[in-house]
C-alpha cells in the first residue's frame, strides 16, 4: 500500500496497522463516499471522496483514487492518488 509518492507499506500487516491507526483517530466523518470505479484486466481504479477530522491531520476534505493491481483474487498493490 502506498500513499501519493511515500515509500510503501510491505506486507498484510504493515498496512493493517496504518489503517487501524489511521481509522482509532477520525474524530467525525462527513462523508466517505466510492464515487466511481473502472475495472480492466487485473487493475482497478477507485475514486474516494472523503470529509473527516484526524486527530494528526486535521480536516481531510479530499477526493482520492485508489489504484490497486489483482492477482489470484487478492489485492497484490494498492497506491493512493491524492
């Protein structure tokens, strides 16, 4: 998993803990919404849109896609762009 240009996170549990991290800290969510998507092949592009408060990063009122590669059923790379 990858955010924007950051250096990935290697390994299930390397993302499960940012992500439960990420989520023990939204204070209030607006909106959390899938706006889209397109599948092709083995890729597919998810389009987020997102309002919350983070206790680190304050307000996050963005929209973001997410990019993710498949294999055997399994998301094998995810980056998002925002």
């Amino acid at each position: 998993m990858q955010e924007n240009e950051q250096p990935p996170r290697i390994g299930k549990a390397a993302c499960r803990t940012f992500e439960e991290d990420f989520l023990s800290k939204v204070k209030a969510m607006r909106t959390f919404v899938c706006d889209g998507y397109v599948i092709s092949g083995n890729k597919a592009f998810i389009v987020y849109r997102i309002d919350v408060d983070h206790a680190d990063w304050g307000t996050l009122n963005m929209s973001e896609v997410a990019i993710q590669e498949w294999s055997n059923g399994k998301v094998v790379r995810e980056k998002f762009v925002y």
